[in-house]
C-alpha cells in the first residue's frame, strides 16, 4: 500500500485487512501517530470479545475485567506492534490481554491469598502433552491442577505463564519483578527446566505411572 496519512473518520470505514495493511505501511514510513491511530480503531472494535476473554481469566467481578481490558487497549495503542496480518494482531493483544489479567490476579492472591487458576477453554491447553488417550478434558484439568498443586507458587507462576504462551525471558522479567519470589533470581534456564519437569511429571500422570 502506498501510503497516505488518513483521517480517523476515513479509517473508521476500512476493513480489519485494510487497517493493517495501513499500520504497515505507516511503520514503514515511521508515522506513529498513523499506527496509532488505526491500532485504536482495531481493539476498539474487538472490545467485547477482550473483555470477555479477560473476564474469563480474571478473578473479579464484570468491572474489574472492564478495567483491564480498557489497559490493554491503553498497551496496544501505545505498543509497538510488528506483525502483517490480524491474526498476529489478534494473536498480540491476547498475549497482552494474558499478562494484564495474570498481574490482576497476582494482586489478587497478594491480598487475600491463593487463587485457582482455571483455563478459559481447554483446547487453550495446546503445548500439553496430547496423549491422555481415552482420559476426557475433565479428568485431564483435574491432573492438570494436582501436578501444578504439587508446586511452590513461584513454580505455579512459571508453568501457568509457560502454559499462556509466555516467553521464557518474560516469565524472568515478572517472577524477578515479583514481591515474593523469595528466592535466588530466575533465570531463562530455571524457566525451562521448571517447565519441562511439569511436563514429565504430567506425561507420567497421564500414562497412570504417578
């Protein structure tokens, strides 16, 4: 797309395609304030969707996850944003829409103690292991929860950010950043192997071998 610096109004009327071809093409141009405004136009229209996919993580109630989702579309306005399509925009604004709601709920369990995490949807679960054979969804969650239980909560932290499509170097950044880690500081290493070990344990879980 040859690029031309368009009104709010005139963006308004592009399809979601059109809009990202915009956001490129002003990237490419470096205009911000184009990118700006077009990412705008492209999480306010995904508003409803946002809000439910953050209440279904978030431990409140109907306004906290109002109050999230209205700081992720602060984040993705203000973020830069590096993909071609909207299905990597889309695929974005959920990893950030995960991080606010797990900082929310990490607030949450700070002051009044430990909250249960639960999956919005288990085909989310998609880099667990896949051979639970004839076990159905309910009795994979319930393993799923007694192999994580079995965790200190910095280790829960790490698998169910892991399990969220976090990267290794942003599970550091927040276990670091966190007020109880209380511990020596994580590494990307600790990460993975922290992860892996969660794995194994539930492959053995799976197969009746635990």
């Amino acid at each position: 797309m040859e690029f031309r610096r368009k009104s709010p109004i005139e963006l308004q009327k592009f399809s979601d395609d059109e809009l990202i071809e915009y956001v490129v093409a002003a990237r490419d141009e470096n205009d911000s304030g184009a990118i700006r405004e077009a990412l705008a136009i492209l999480v306010y229209g995904r508003l409803p969707f946002l809000t439910a996919f953050i209440a279904k993580r978030l431990k409140g109630n109907s306004q906290d996850a109002e109050d999230v989702a209205a700081k992720v579309m602060e984040n993705v306005i203000t973020s830069s944003f590096d993909g071609e399509s909207v299905g990597q925009f889309i695929n974005w604004m959920k990893q950030i829409a995960v991080r606010r709601a797990w900082e929310f709920n990490k607030k949450a369990t700070d002051s009044k103690g430990d909250v249960t995490y639960q999956p919005e949807d288990p085909e989310n679960w998609t880099e667990l292991p896949s051979d639970a054979g004839e076990t159905g969804v309910v009795e994979v969650t319930i393993i799923v929860e007694e192999v994580l239980a079995n965790r200190s909560k910095v280790h829960q932290d790490v698998v169910i950010m892991k399990i969220d499509g976090f990267k290794s170097k942003e599970v550091v950044d927040l276990v670091n950043g966190s007020d109880d880690n209380g511990g020596p500081v994580m590494t990307n290493a600790n990460v993975d192997q922290i992860y892996k070990r969660f794995r194994d344990d539930l492959h053995d879980e799976l197969r009746g071998g635990g």
